[in-house]
C-alpha cells in the first residue's frame, strides 16, 4: 500500500488487487486512518444491512465504490484475477487500451489452492506470458481444523506446481532476525534441519512459546542447541517469519514487479492470527471465533506498541494519530505517489450507442418456409452486430470449444480468435472458408472444454467499464446445460461484480435436444438464474421476441450502463417464425414477461388461457388447436417469455402493497394480462417449477 499498489487516475489506468477476503478489516483499518472511513462505519462492520455497513469480505454490491471484486476463500479470486489478466492484454493487443505496464495483483492461502479453481488455469498464465499477473500466497500453514500439509511441506509442494507450470516463484520463508543463524550455521545443519520439520510441527513452534522452540527444534541436534545458547527463550521466539518481514515481502515485491515472460508467485510463510496471542495465534479454531477477550486486547496493545491506556483498550476504542503526525502524513503521502487511495472501484467509460432498428428488422419479419432455430437466430443477429460501427468493436463473443456446434465458425474468419503470438501453423481446414483462424488481434476468445475460464473471461470483460473504463459487450454462449449448473458461484460473483453481459444458454430444450441423452437436458438453469437478482433471464421462441430482449438489453446494460446482466436460453430445435405482430403491446411484453400471441374465438363458449415459453409454446400453440378442433374449447395463448421476469415482479408489487397497507394497491402485470380474462390456467415450460 505504501510502495507498489498504484491508483487509478486520469493519468494511469491503475493496478487491479484481489485482496484475499479476510484482509478486509485491515483494508478498513488503512482507509480509516486515511480519513475515507469513519468510526461510526467501523462501529457497522458486518452490518451491511444498514446504510454506512461495512461488508464482511471485499464486495463491490454492497460497497459500490470501495471495492474492485468480491473475493474470499473458495478459489474464485484467482481464477478471475488470471483471466483478468489474459483480458487487460487482449485489450492491449486489440489496440483497445494502452500498456502502461499495469499489475494484476491476487493475494491468497495455501489452504484455498486447495480449490481446483485456484491452480486450474495457472497454465494459461504461463502459455499467455502474462507477467501483468502477480500472486501472493499466504502460506500460514493452516485451515480452521488443522494444518494444510501436517505431514508434507506446502511451500514446497506449491513451488513445485508453480515451477513445474513455467511461473517465476519466490519464497518468502525466513525473516531477517534468522539471517545472523543462517550466517553462523557453517555446517547446513540449520537448513537441513529446517528442510526435515513438516509444517505441523511449524504450526506448534509458533503456538507454543520460545522453550518449546529451543527442546523441539534447535534441540534434535547438539550442535544447534550450541549455535542458540547465547539466545534467551524470548530471543528465539522473536525469531521471524518471512512473511512478517516488511524488508522481506519488500524485496519480493520488488522483484516481482521487474519480472518479464512469465507470471510471478509469491510463497510467503506468516502465522495464522499473527498477533492474537493465545486466543487465535497459529491454533485450530472455528469460524465463529470473531472478538478477543480483555486480557488478549491488552496483550495484543503491548506487542505491537500502540499508544492506548488500559482503559481504552477496555472501552474498544479505536487510535488514530492526529492528521499532523508523521505516521498519517507518510501513509498519504505514499499513496499520493502511487496516484491515489486504494481499494476504490470508479467508471469512467463511455456508454455504446444503442444499435439502429435496422440491424434487427429481418429478425422481425416472418421466415416463411425456411426453418431455423434461435441459436441460429442469434449468430446471424450477432453478424448483423458487426456491421455497426459503434457496437462491432466491443464485442467479445466467448465460445467454450462449441463454435462449430453453434453455427458461428463464420467467425473465425470474420473477426478471428484472440492468440497472444498469432498463428505459427497451418490449420488442417486452411482450405475452408471458414478454417480455424488464430490472430494476436483476434476478437473471439475461444477457451477450449473450460467453462470456469469461459466464465472468468465473461467476468473480466464485462467489468472492463470500470476496471479499464472501456465498455465491452461479451457475449458467452455455452450448452444451456453446462452453464448455472457448471459455473453457478460464477455467476453469482458476476453478479456482485456488477458484471455487464449476455450469458446465452444454446441449444436449450430438454424436449428437443436430440441424441445427447438426458445429461444434457437443461430443466433448471431459469431456476438456478432466477435467485441472482441482477440477472434478468428470458427464454423466448420466436426470432423477434430474440432480437427485441437482446437489443433492451443493450440499451440498459451499455447505453444506459445499468449494472445487470442478461440470460437468455435459444433453442436448437429448427421451425419457422411468424412476423412480430404489429401490435404495440407485443413489445411491450416481451420484456415484461408475457404478452397475448393469438386468440382462438371461433365457439364462443368456454374458454381456457394457454401460458407457454421457449420450446414449449409450440407444443401449447397445438394443444390449441387440438382443444378448438377436437373438443370446441377457444383458448388465449400467451407466450412467456420470462416466468422469472414475471415473479420477481410479482415479489416486488406484494411487497409494496404488504408495506403500505394505507395506499391504494398495486396490480402485477400478470394481473393486468389475466385479470379480465375467463376459465382456468394452465401454464406450461420446459423447466422446473420453482
């Protein structure tokens, strides 16, 4: 915070920190002695209900200009940070951004590598040459229940998969009170000894004092039982971690930041709960251990000097030095150097033109005879895109090795795919008109069977507005079945992301996928879509009902820059489409949820409402028929094209009423299409009922 972490300003795009998710409290703790948070907010912690509540962990949706991502410890951190990286030198190579030598920073612990998504992608870091990428790995040796490797060495074993994956590894592993030691030890009998104790043994030389220390490790051997006899108990516990060592972690960051080819990882050996004393330093607790008592506050006072009387200590009062001191001085000053204050999350990005009519007029007009499927509706509309000026050059489409099967191998030769050295090989389709087409400025970011990294790049690029303050327009199309159910705590932090996007679940269907077998048929993606409340998912059947949700959506998502993302679902069963009726409610309804596409009055008698969305409208559209030919029933049909749409403003209208009981109440919209109408119900999709 002091040396290295540079601020965005109007002169430097700024460098991007995934701050490991419990360092929250010490980021607070900087920023209130900075002046940018106060007491009374620090009194809110974890009361993020309330206005002024500061959040548990990083989290830009409850703190929308404070942090720059949501992390904690399951391993999303660093696969997004990876991506983001890969993403800033797209952008430089697209000639989208200018290199300023920017640095993606996350910090993690050794325990989290233990989530497959921490060190899943480390090989693209390597295969890219992102040296933008820089890791810190808080190896404290411990989870909550025990040590990470109590009979192995985690330091090494990370050292081995980052070297082995072609990364730049520094270990932080001894402080400097070791050096004098290091330096009399003429035998390597200290090294050797310090090579044979595993880390559960490491996690009791910090938890149980300088004797212990002395009998456990110096005493295996004589000669270093003799190398610490003029040490006190005291001195040998002062004895350092690297990690607590601001000289140490200095010079690592420093050399971090001068590496080039590769990215860096730093293995940095601290203790878990440095400084808590007996109520947390290096034990096994819970997750609800969360205050400290008097006797550890006070202890905790004496060992890091700081200047409060026993009774402030015991009234929980917080210190600040005065504006003047030298200590609140230096600390603006260094970030005044650095550009500004950190974390701080800010946009200055231009908003896209919404794109002409024009561009969707043939998706509004019937298709006559010829049958397509809105997977194909979709890649034609995206071709369409890249004719407008405004909108072609933002867009990132995201293909997870599927492009073929979507119909979008057009763009291969189109736009190209994005490879960071371009293309050393003829491909074996060269001859084709669409042949595999590999170019350092390429627009199509192909992650291959990786719907993790497909996700994390989605992330990164559409959060490019704030942090690149450039929009983009990524459009991440994937079987509807490997989406939410794959990446689903992806798509939730994209959410707390305020990730801008489409996410398009493609050859959607459970009832028409044919010849892949049940395990790819998608009967709850709207469901698992419907609890994220920034996402607003559709599942529409005709091409117009597509092209009209698509360009809402970027209207408010880049003209407007409203923080949402969008879910479509386009199927993969091939049919014709009607013209979009000429009404001017049709619109209307499609964004809303639903709207009346055909009436059926030929009886005059008794009536039914028919509700159908996505592939099951047309099987609704025959039940129609059957019911006015066969039975002499009439029937409204309604095509759905968002039953979550409909509910979550359904949600929002009975909570308004529930809360202002004096007001006159409010109708849904599902009242106002249904409320006059007559006979039963009956609704019908091809997913889950919630």
């Amino acid at each position: 915070m002091n040396h290295f972490w540079r601020a965005k300003n109007n002169k430097f795009g700024g460098d991007l920190i995934y701050f490991q998710g419990h360092s929250a409290p010490g980021m607070y703790a900087r920023a209130y002695l900075e002046g940018r948070i106060t007491s009374k907010e620090l009194d809110s912690f974890r009361q993020e209900v309330n206005p002024g509540g500061l959040s548990s962990y990083p989290h830009p949706w409850l703190m929308p200009k404070f942090w720059q991502f949501p992390t904690v410890s399951m391993g999303l951190g660093p696969i997004m940070s990876i991506y983001q990286a890969r993403f800033t030198k797209y952008l430089i190579n697209r000639g989208l951004l200018k290199d300023e030598g920017r640095k993606i920073w996350c910090f993690i612990g050794d325990g989290e590598t233990d989530e497959p998504e921490s060190l899943g992608a480390i090989g693209l870091a390597a295969r890219e040459k992102l040296d933008n990428l820089i890791f810190v790995v808080n190896c404290n040796l411990q989870r909550l229940d025990g040590p990470v490797r109590g009979n192995g060495k985690i330091i090494q074993e990370l050292e081995g998969i980052f070297r082995g994956a072609g990364w730049n590894v520094i270990k932080v592993i001894w402080g400097s009170y070791w050096d004098t030691l290091l330096a009399k030890d003429k035998t390597g009998l200290l090294i050797k000894r310090m090579n044979e104790a595993v880390d559960g043994e490491y996690q009791a030389f910090k938890a149980k004092g300088g004797a212990f220390v002395r009998e456990k490790f110096f005493g295996k051997y004589p000669e270093l039982l003799n190398l610490v006899s003029q040490m006190t108990d005291k001195d040998i516990w002062r004895l350092n971690r690297g990690g607590h060592d601001p000289h140490k972690v200095y010079a690592a960051y420093h050399s971090a930041m001068q590496n080039t080819g590769t990215p860096t990882v730093i293995l940095a050996k601290t203790i878990k709960g440095y400084g808590m004393g007996k109520s947390g330093e290096s034990i096994n607790t819970t997750h609800q251990q969360k205050k400290l008592d008097e006797k550890d506050l006070l202890y905790y006072r004496d060992r890091f000097d700081v200047p409060l009387t026993d009774q402030q200590v015991k009234n929980i009062e917080y210190y600040k030095p005065p504006d003047n001191s030298p200590e609140i001085k230096y600390l603006k000053e260094c970030r005044i150097k650095l550009g500004g204050n950190l974390p701080e999350r800010s946009s200055f990005a231009k908003s896209i033109k919404t794109p002409s009519e024009d561009i969707f007029k043939a998706m509004k007009e019937s298709t006559g005879e010829k049958e397509m499927s809105t997977t194909m509706v979709l890649v034609r509309m995206l071709t369409s895109l890249l004719r407008d000026k405004n909108v072609a050059p933002r867009l990132v489409p995201i293909i997870p090795d599927e492009a073929r099967t979507f119909g979008m191998e057009g763009f291969f030769q189109k736009i190209g795919i994005y490879a960071h050295e371009g293309q050393k090989y003829e491909p074996v389709d060269s001859e084709q008109l669409s042949s595999y087409r590999e170019d350092v400025k390429g627009q199509v970011l192909e992650e291959g069977i990786n719907e993790a990294g497909a996700m994390s790049s989605w992330i990164a690029a559409g959060t490019s507005y704030t942090n690149h303050d450039i929009s983009m327009i990524p459009i991440y199309i994937f079987y509807s079945m490997f989406g939410f159910q794959r990446t689903g705590d992806l798509a939730w932090a994209a959410g707390d992301n305020q990730t801008r996007g489409f996410l398009i679940g493609a050859t959607a269907g459970r009832t028409t996928l044919a010849g892949e077998g049940l395990q790819h048929g998608d009967g709850h993606s709207h469901i698992l879509s419907s609890v994220i409340p920034n996402c607003k998912s559709y599942d529409p059947t005709f091409a117009y009902e597509l092209s009209t949700i698509f360009r809402e959506g970027l209207r408010r998502m880049h003209d407007k820059q409203e923080n949402i993302f969008y879910y479509i679902t386009t199927m993969n069963e091939n049919y014709t489409h009607p013209k979009m009726p000429k009404d001017k409610s049709v619109e209307k309804g499609i964004l809303k949820g639903m709207y009346l596409f055909k009436e059926y009055n030929k009886y005059k008698k008794t009536k039914i409402q028919l509700l159908g969305s996505g592939a099951i409208l047309r099987e609704m559209i025959k039940a129609a028929e059957i019911l006015q030919n066969e039975y002499h029933i009439d029937s409204n049909l309604w095509s759905v094209t968002s039953y979550n749409e409909l509910r979550k403003e359904a949600i929002e209208v009975e909570r308004y009423n529930l809360l202002n009981p004096d007001k006159r109440p409010k109708k849904t919209y599902i009242e106002e299409c249904l409320s006059s109408t007559e006979g039963p119900i009956v609704a019908a999709s091809d997913y889950m009922r919630l």
